[in-house]
C-alpha cells in the first residue's frame, strides 16, 4: 500500500494533473482502491483532489508566527445558507483585527480534510469547520469526530452540533436550534387556525433537525401530519403530486424546508388552481429568498451572521488560551466546552393566513 500511494505521488507531483480512472488503469488498479489512496493522499495535504481529477498541492507559504491572528473556515459552500455565516465570521475577525481564510469542501469529506490539512500547513492559528454529516442522521461519524479532536490547533464547530455520547463533544460548536425553528413556524400555522398540516423537506445536513421539531410540535400540540414528503432529486418535480394529493385530503398548512423548494411548492400550488395564501397556507424554513417569492413567504429566519461573527469570537478565546501564559508563566484556567444554539426568529408574510371555514381544495379531483 505504502508503494502504491508512493507511485502515485510521483506521477502526480513529476507530471501534474492526472484523471483519476485513467491513473488507475495506469497503475492497474481498481477505482475504489484509488480512490481510497487519493483521499489519505488529501487527508495528508500531498495532493489536491477534485471531482474526477487529482493534482499536485501547492507549496504551503507558511504565515508569519506574529502579527494579526489568521482564523482558518472550512464551510460546504459560500452561497445562499453560508454565505451569511461568513459575513458574520468576516466582521468578527476584522473587528478584532484577525485574518479569515476560506476553504469550501462542497459536501465532500475528502476535500474537507484536504482543505483543513491546507490551512493547517499554512500556519492557521485556528479553525472554524462546517464538517460534512450523515444527511439521513445530522451526525458526525466516529471517524470524523476523532480526526476532529485530533487537529493541532483550536477548533470550534459551526452549524454542526455533537451529540453528547461523541468524541468531538469536547469541542466548542456554534450552531442554529433548527428543530426550534422549525417549531415556531408549526406553532404560527396553528394560531391562525390550521389544524391537518404536510411537510416538504429536502436532504440535507440540516433536516433531521428541521424534520424532529416539526414532529414535535406537531404532536405536542395535537395537530395532524398528512406526511413528510421527501423532495426526491434536487430540483425535480418527484414531490408535486403527493403535496396536492396532501391537499385534496384536507391539509390546510404547508411547512417547506427550504426556501427554494417553497417556491417551486408555490408554483406546483398553484398550477393546480390552489391559491396561496386563501386556500392553504404555506411557510418556509432558512429566510435567504422567501421575502422575494410570488407571494412573499412567511419564514424560519436562523441567525446566520450572529452564528459565524460568535464562532469567530469563541475560537480567539481559545487561540488566546494556548498563549504564553502571564504571572510568572503559571498557566490560567483551561475554559469550558460551550456549545452554543441559538434559536432562530419567524418572519411573517403574506403566505399565511387564517384557513378558510370551508376548504374548497378538499375532495378535489
């Protein structure tokens, strides 16, 4: 094994980018073993992989060991949720005259180690990770969490929170309560009146929160679920007919995570002749275009910027932590793990109201 990763570093590092099946026909390989090689390679800093390619890593330009802090931030993406993240991280580091330097994983573990081993070699004094979960769990898996607790600088966790039994609970995490924000927009359908509630929901790292505090608070509040309904491929129509089928049984409230499949709910709804907000009522979950839909949809507003701008200030604390200590070198008090959840706000708009008396959309054929 050691041999085979050692040849495909040569190649790589004396000839440059390489397709990563051809590379294995090469070397006379399977894709799996490949690509197992590929990401310890990634893991290790050595190479740079991407989607189907593999290239040399660039040389690390290591920062200088005074001056300003440079805070390191691993996220999935830097659009639609986390961009707001990162705005709040940017103000924060620049207030306390800090350094943000930026890796995007895309969802990829591989990637997310590379980038971390990257910024790491680069001289980081410490780092904030978007780390890649379980889409079907929302957790962290043992491998991950051990690699997390094993980084040589501070780390603090964003939008990521450790269940209590994990290795990397002894980590600071930053996060969003998404399953109490999700129940403050079933509470809201349910003071206007609805009672018979369906839920459309994405895949994503965020929605076994989402999709817990909307059963929550549906049961505690003694609604009725016609159903979770899984978006099915991204972008497609797989969940329309079974929304409107939802509708014809009676359920008068809609709750979507998240805002782009709100829309396209809107658009299903009312192709078929079902009017928003008069004949149902429709919310959305994460607040980045809902106030801009065809009708302006009421919506689950987490505190994106306030969660990056208090990440940036717990990871200083920590980085300030591991300073040389004062009074005669004795060292201070090691600081709690916090992890910090912050319950996000409902906007409301024009996409919910009181349920009609009479829905006319039930027993529709």
């Amino acid at each position: 094994m050691t041999e085979r990763r050692q040849a495909i570093l040569d190649i790589v590092q004396q000839e440059g980018s390489q397709v990563v099946l051809e590379l294995a026909r090469r070397l006379k390989i399977s894709a799996v073993t490949i690509r197992r090689d590929l990401e310890e390679l990634a893991a290790q800093g050595l190479v740079h992989r991407t989607h189907g390619s593999v290239s040399p890593a660039s040389e690390p330009a290591p920062m200088a060991l005074d001056g300003p802090k440079t805070i390191g931030m691993v996220v999935p993406h830097s659009n639609y949720y986390f961009d707001g993240v990162i705005a709040g991280a940017k103000a924060a580091a620049a207030s306390a005259g800090a350094r943000l330097v930026l890796g995007v994983s895309d969802y990829d573990k591989a990637t997310e180690m590379h980038q971390v081993a990257r910024l790491t070699n680069k001289g980081v004094d410490g780092l904030l990770i978007a780390p890649t979960p379980d889409f079907v769990t929302g957790e962290l898996d043992a491998e991950q969490q051990q690699w997390l607790v094993s980084l040589s600088v501070p780390v603090v966790l964003v939008e990521r929170p450790v269940a209590s039994t994990g290795v990397a609970s002894i980590l600071d995490s930053v996060s969003s309560s998404h399953s109490a924000g999700a129940a403050l927009a079933i509470r809201h359908l349910a003071e206007l009146g609805h009672r018979k509630l369906v839920s459309v929901m994405i895949s994503g790292p965020n929605t076994p929160q989402v999709r817990q505090g909307y059963l929550s608070a549906v049961e505690s509040l003694g609604l009725e679920s016609l159903g979770v309904i899984d978006e099915g491929g991204a972008g497609s129509e797989d969940a329309a007919e079974l929304l409107l089928q939802s509708v014809r049984d009676g359920a008068t409230g809609i709750f979507v995570h998240n805002d782009q499949l709100a829309v396209r709910c809107m658009m299903w709804l009312e192709d078929a002749g079902i009017d928003v907000p008069e004949e149902v009522s429709l919310a959305g979950y994460d607040d980045v275009i809902a106030g801009v839909a065809h009708v302006p949809l009421t919506a689950v507003a987490p505190w994106k910027s306030v969660v990056g701008h208090r990440a940036v200030q717990r990871l200083l604390s920590r980085i300030a932590e591991r300073e040389p200590a004062g009074n005669f070198g004795r060292p201070s008090e090691p600081m709690a793990t916090e992890h910090l959840e912050f319950v996000p706000r409902l906007h409301v708009r024009q996409s919910t109201t009181e349920p009609a008396l009479e829905s006319s959309t039930a027993g529709r054929g």
